[in-house]
C-alpha cells in the first residue's frame, strides 16, 4: 500500500458516508485519521445531530463489526467488557464477550455511566484488550471507540476525568446543518434510509495496511518544534490549572501523519498541525475557572495557534 492508496480508501469512504450524512466533510476527515492514528473519538454535541448515524455509516463503509453501548448509570463493567458465566452443562466457567469485542464502539452518552464503569474502557482503548479473570484477551483490530456525551444536559451525569478524556484522541462536534443542508436532508430521508441500503467500501486488512504505514510518514523538525512549541504555550501558570500532556503531544504527532496520510501526502505540514490543535488539544487542557467550559477551551488553543508562528520554507 502507498499514500496514494490510503488517500483513495479516505474518498471512497467518504463518497459513501455522503450517500448518508450531509455536509460533515472536515469532521469525517478527522474520524478517519483517527482510525488510521489507531485513537479514539468524542463526538460532543447535543441529541440528533447525527452522531450515532455517522458511526453506523463508517462501520458500514468500511466493512467493520460494530456495537452500540447505551450507557446509564446502572451499567456495570461486566456489561461492557464481558464476564465469565458458570454452564451447568460443562460444570466451568466460559467467558462470555461482552459488547467492547468489535471493531467500532459507540459508547453513546458516556457520561451517563458511574466512574467505575467509564473506568472499564481504559484498558480496552489504551491497551486494545481486555483483561478478565486473570486472563488477558486482545481486540480485533483495528479497534476505535467513538463516545458521544451532550454539552448542555448535565444532571445525572459523571463528567468523564481528566484520565479519560486524555485517552480520546479527538473531540469533534457535528454541529447543526444549515437551512440548505436540512433541505438535502429532509429530500434524501422522506421516503426510507438510505443507512439502510449503505454497502462496504473497504475491507478490515486496508485499514490494518494504512495503520502500520502512516507512522512512516516524514515530519521535519521545524514542524515537530512547531507541535512542541504550542504544546509548552497551553502550560501557562496563570492561564492553565493543567495544560498539554506529553501523550497530547504524541496524539498531535500521530494524527498529524495520518491526515497527511489521507490527503495523499507522505510528509507533513504546517497547516495539517493548525487544522488539528484544537480537536487534539482542547479537551485536554483546564483553564482556572473555567472547567467544562470546551468552548472556552477551543478559544484559547486558537489564540495560541495566533501567537505563535508557523514554520514556513524561508525559516527552514
């Protein structure tokens, strides 16, 4: 596979998704470079905006199992992870997957699950396994969990920790369609589905292919000072209560490469970086004051990518 190949597997992916969802281009851009950077997304946005629909389409387009989790907050880990179920038949205990046993996971309103069970994804989206009575089971690749959570309904909610919200490679919102796109829409769902109808466009092994060949993808060192440079602003001391962590940093490397990747490109450049700072960085920053606040978080990683100036081939 060449980078050409990973840009066409990004079109026909996106070509189809199209048939179903309207209008989010630079958002399915991101999901799809998540899943070739091997990360995680949180889709933050209040109900019916197409969030689960766009899961189940790229579940779809791209020929992967997929599960659904409503999370609540009577869900225990087990429900999730699987659990060991004594048969009667046998006289043993026989471990039954649970839900997280698939390629594409929609943990749909995360934040309505107790800590305890948030917690239970942890191993499963860092390490991509899942480890149950002393034994250890690796997931299917390629694995992607795509959480979603609304911004504005907030009781009986628990707010995903810092720990967590750190594991999400990206957070996107899909944002409400415009007068002319809810036309479109209403055109297109009038009569059935067209999910429905929705056939596969890639198969797993491509995926695994632009996986392993993403991280080959060149990063010069102005454009890795550029990723580090921002990454030190956002630690602030009278700004900031927490800023970027090193792990941010590697997530703004990694996807960096994939979007690369998916535009056809084996090296990257300044305005892939700028493009990506503020899904990749703004959830994991804390400003004083203003907890919660991701609009607030998304204002200050833009003032930054304002002040501080990009590498250009003159500097280099």
């Amino acid at each position: 596979m060449q980078y050409a190949d990973i840009a066409g597997l990004a079109r026909r992916v996106k070509e189809n998704v199209a048939k179903v969802i309207i209008g989010r281009d630079e958002q399915l851009d991101l999901i799809l470079a998540a899943i070739i950077a091997k990360g995680h997304v949180l889709l933050e946005d209040v109900p019916g905006t197409g969030k689960t629909v766009m899961a189940r389409s790229l579940s779809k387009s791209l020929a992967c199992a997929f599960s659904r989790v409503q999370f609540t907050p009577d869900l225990l880990p087990a429900d999730i992870t699987g659990m060991s179920v004594y048969q009667p038949q046998t006289g043993k205990f026989e471990f039954v997957p649970g839900p997280v046993f698939t390629n594409i996971l929609l943990a749909d309103e995360i934040n309505r699950a107790t800590p305890r069970t948030q917690s239970a994804l942890l191993e499963c989206m860092e390490e991509k396994q899942v480890t149950e009575g002393g034994v250890t089971r690796k997931l299917d690749a390629p694995f992607l969990v795509i959480a979603t959570q609304n911004p504005v309904e907030t009781q009986g909610t628990f707010p995903l920790p810092e720990a967590q919200l750190d594991r999400f490679l990206i957070r996107l919102s899909m944002g409400y369609p415009d007068e002319k796109e809810a036309l479109q829409l209403m055109q297109r769902f009038i009569r059935n589905s067209p999910l429905e109808e929705l056939e596969p466009v890639a198969g797993q092994e491509e995926i695994r292919q632009a996986q392993q060949l993403f991280s080959q993808c060149q990063v010069s060192v102005p454009v890795m000072e550029y990723m580090a440079a921002l990454c030190q602003a956002t630690r602030n001391e009278d700004k900031t209560q927490l800023g970027v962590s090193p792990r941010g940093l590697l997530a703004l490397l990694r996807i960096s490469q994939a979007y690369a990747a998916i535009q056809g490109r084996d090296y990257v450049i300044p305005d892939d970086v700028k493009k990506l700072a503020v899904p990749v960085l703004a959830h994991r920053v804390i400003l004083r004051g203003l907890y919660g606040k991701s609009g607030e978080n998304e204002k200050y990683i833009r003032e930054i990518l304002d002040k501080i100036p990009a590498p250009t081939e003159a500097a280099k």
